[in-house]
C-alpha cells in the first residue's frame, strides 16, 4: 500500500534543482548505514522499539528517498517485553545502530545488531532483491554494540563493533554463510579521554582500511586508518570537529553516519542531526581526499553548507512521503511500524483499517496496537477519518503525538456519551515507567459515527508545538484545548511520532475503523479533509 501523492512529487524534486538542500529527508532516521549497490542506493537505520525494525530505504540519487522494507519483521526473539506483556515493555531497546550489507557470494543482503547489552542477531533477505522476506539466521551470544561491517576485495565479510566491558574496538571475520564469526580481536584500545566513542563504520578504500567512529559526549566524528585490519596500531584524525553545525531549522550537532562513492566517483558522508523533538535527521555532504589519504567534508565557514552541487541526475521515487493512504489493500505500506510487536489478531487491513482494543488498560505506553508514522519535518499535518460506533464502553481511541511526553486527540465512550478529548503531559521515565497517565486539558461532547481527527506537528526550534484538532463534518475543524509543547530532550532517542490508537479501560472486544491517513507539509488549520 502507498500514499497517492498529492503534489505529484513536487516535494521529493523541491530538494534538486542544480544542487540539493539539506536535510535530504526531514524524518527521524538514525545511525544509517548506506549502501550502494549497482547504481541505487539503500539505506538502513535504527528503529529501537518499534516494529517491524531496521527500514530499507531507496533511492537513486541520495536524495530522494521512499521506504521499501524492514530487515527485522518483528522483534520478539529479543525478548518478552517487545510484546507488551502486562508489566513489560522494551522502550529504548531494539534495533539499534547495526548494519547492512549485500553479500554477492551468498546472493543475499544480511543486516545484523545489538539488542539488550548481550546478543547480536542476524538477518538475511531470501534473495538480491532487499524487498524479499527476511529470516533470522543467527543469535551470536556476544554484544556486537553499534556495529558496522564492509567486505574485503576476497569477499570475507569483516564486523567492527565496540566492546563495552573493555572500551576497546573490535573486528571479527565472518564466516562465509555470515552465522558466526570465525576471528575476533581488539584493534583500538579507546584513550581514557574519550571512551565515550561508538558507532564504528569500517570501509576497505585503495587499499587501505578505516573505521569512522563518533563521539556522543564530547562531540566530533573520528577516523581511524590502517594498512592492516588486525593491526593494532591504528592512525587516527578527526574528521568532523564537535562545533560543526547543520543548518536552520536543523538545531544540533552530527553524530553517527555512514560512507557511500557514487558510480561517478563522487564521496558523500551520511551523518545525523540531533533536532528534537522531530529526532535525528539525516543530513548529506560531499567529501574529498587528502594526498595522504584523509577524508575531508565539504564544509562553508565551519559548517554545513545550506546548498551542495547535485553529482548525480535527480530520480523522483514512487513512494511520496506525503498523500493520502486509504488503506488499500490487505497489508499495511512499509513506512508504518508499530509500537513494540503488534497483536496481529485484532487489527485488520481491508481497503480501511480496523484496530480492535488490544489492551486493558488505562496507560497508552501498555496499550498494544499502538501504529506509528514518522513525523516530517519541520512542519507537517495529519489528518484521520475515523469510524466509532463500534466502540465498546471504556473505549478510548483517536491520533497523538507519540514519545516519551506524548499527547493526543482521541475520542472516549463512556455508556453511550461520547467525548472528545485532549490529553496531554503523558509521560514514561528513564526507567520505561509511566509516570502519567495524562491530562485531559479539554472535552467536547460529539454526536454521530464518523470524526476527523487533525495533528499538526511544528518543530522549528523557535515553536517546538503540537496543536489538535477534530471535525464531525470533514470541512470545518475546531482546535480542542492548548498547544502541546513537545520535549526536546533524547532520554528517549527515537523522534516523535504521529500515532494512531485505540485501547480499552472496562472490557476488550471494540473496534474503530480508519478510512485515511493525509500527510501534508505545513499548517492546514481550516482546510477541509477529503471529499
């Protein structure tokens, strides 16, 4: 299923003209690894909780971007808590920062992980084609902690990963089915004035091997470089300095990236802006060589260029990241994940989709069958159509913002009055605790079956604000109680995100349909829904 654009790929061609602006894609995309394959690109990026996990993005021109997949289908074989068992829950575990690479021996793509401190898993596609079904493969009963991998000129397939016990960077050599590694050893020892380094993206270039690395509490991008990938004696220099800074309306830092050479012979860096609440976004810079064989990024007085010159012809993708999705179809589009694994018995897609209450509760953190959308930035609005009359009593069910300081717009049945309800300051401590329920700051009576629920998302640094809104009509929209001011902290690392829901608080066994889901650019408070 796909959104059917609505400006006809204005918004994926506005980023090309004789150059491209950053960021290339305004979503919440993190520790991407980046791969070229022939003559398209893939990208990969971490996903913590939400499920499926590990998109698979693509595109032809490093710019434009639609989502095709997930290497990890769901998350369960991580452990219990990814299901939301009652007293449970894996916030801020997952799919972290792990890697993707196409393996020509074995004709597959593989992607592997961290997850919870002690495992690394390991997936692969079915065939050359990414959109193929993925299996796990392999558990290896070791934390490869943000690992990154490339293949040598024989095709061994080389792992470099942090080892957090020793503070130490370590490779291990795969074996030739990619299940197990069949040589490990450390290669740096980290300087006691900077162990907070992590992320290691290793790549063979001309002969000669590195690994990029970044440092999240003293800021900067590193690279190390040797003529032998089991030395232990590797060259180091910075490569991005911590006061490098993105452009406006991007507020902060680069941390975590990945290296791509076009089949031009062009070098870029994929790296990620720290701008929250929207999350970390990707950004995309030129790089160049030094004659000694130092990577050098393609900076203007310091810092990001607003503008780079386009290298390679502009390629519009099918999947727009803006438009309508009915729900066509009997599965959901790709672009969607779920909040932790889904209870796939009580939601159903049929040209609608139909979420039946999955959760006995009265917190929106445990509720199960929570289905999630990143929010594109810098501004953006959502708008539902929405079905109630099958809501049972109890029943609370409607679209928000969701993070760890969430708010939403839903609808609650209470014996046969329904309310519309704004609810915010709902929040889940570093613990993964609730620690509120929510507020509810204002209600409106509402008669009939059918509401429009609108969320418009604004998080340019100077508003930082989430504005809720609802309709009987599809035309004429009423904002329900005050700005939401979101949070812009990253205890919580993934981005907010728009959230459809519905949960019960008495008993189980009520539904709501959803007819659509419109994605716009910008602010549109009065305009009407649909036809």
């Amino acid at each position: 299923m796909r959104l059917v654009p609505l400006l006809a790929g204005a918004l994926a061609l506005s980023s090309w003209a004789s150059a491209f602006t950053n960021p290339p894609i305004y979503e919440d995309l993190a520790d991407v690894d980046l791969r070229r394959y022939n003559d398209t690109y893939y990208l990969s990026t971490s996903t913590m909780h939400f499920s499926p996990g590990a998109p698979i993005l693509r595109s032809f021109d490093l710019v434009n971007w639609e989502y095709i997949g997930h290497s990890v289908p769901q998350l369960v074989q991580f452990g219990t808590g990814y299901t939301l068992p009652p007293g449970q829950n894996a916030y801020n575990q997952g799919v972290w920062a792990s890697w993707l690479i196409f393996v020509p021996a074995q004709n597959k793509w593989f992607w592997g992980g961290c997850t919870n401190f002690f495992q690394t898993h390991i997936f692969s596609s079915a065939g050359p084609d990414p959109t193929s079904a993925w299996t796990q493969i392999s558990v290896i009963n070791a934390c490869y902690y943000d690992s990154g991998a490339f293949m040598d000129d024989d095709g061994t397939v080389y792992v470099s990963f942090k080892d957090l016990g020793t503070n130490t960077f370590q490779i291990s050599k795969m074996a030739a089915d990619m299940t197990t590694p069949v040589q490990t050893q450390v290669v740096i020892t980290l300087p006691s004035n900077n162990t907070s380094l992590e992320g290691t993206r290793p790549y063979k270039i001309n002969g000669t091997y590195y690994i990029f690395t970044s440092s999240p509490n003293t800021g900067g991008e590193y690279v190390y470089k040797s003529s032998n990938i089991f030395s232990t004696s590797w060259e180091v220099n910075v490569f991005l300095g911590p006061d490098v800074a993105p452009q406006p309306p991007l507020v902060c830092c680069l941390g975590q990236g990945a290296l791509v050479e076009t089949q031009n012979g062009v070098w870029y860096w994929m790296s990620f802006s720290w701008s929250y609440p929207n999350g970390r976004i990707p950004v995309l810079l030129p790089i160049t060589w030094s004659s000694d064989g130092w990577p050098i990024p393609t900076l203007s007085n310091g810092a990001l260029a607003a503008s780079y010159p386009d290298t390679l012809t502009p390629h519009p993708v099918t999947n727009n990241l803006t438009g309508v999705d009915t729900f066509a179809g009997t599965s959901l589009g790709v672009q969607w994940e779920w909040n932790h694994d889904p209870d796939t018995t009580n939601f159903t897609v049929n040209n609608g989709l139909t979420l039946r209450t999955a959760s006995l509760t009265n917190d929106w953190f445990a509720a199960r069958n929570t289905l999630t959308h990143r929010i594109l930035g810098p501004i953006s609005t959502v708008t539902i159509k929405m079905t109630i009359s099958s809501m049972k009593d109890g029943d609370r069910t409607g679209l928000g913002l969701f993070r760890d300081v969430s708010a939403y717009i839903g609808v609650w049945r209470s014996g046969n009055t329904f309310t519309v309800n704004m609810v915010n300051n709902i929040t889940i401590n570093t613990s993964e605790v609730t620690t509120n329920t929510g507020n509810t700051a204002a209600s409106a009576a509402v008669a009939g079956t059918t509401v429009w629920f609108r969320v418009i998302s604004n998080s340019t640094p100077a508003v930082n604000m989430g504005t809720f809104w609802y309709s009987t009509d599809g035309k004429t929209f009423k904002q329900l109680g005050p700005g939401f001011s979101t949070d812009t902290n990253f205890q919580y690392f993934e981005g907010q995100r728009f959230a459809i829901f519905n949960f019960a608080a008495s008993s189980l066994g009520g539904s709501v349909q959803v007819a659509n889901f419109e994605l716009t650019t910008g602010s549109y408070t009065g305009v009407a829904f649909g036809a």
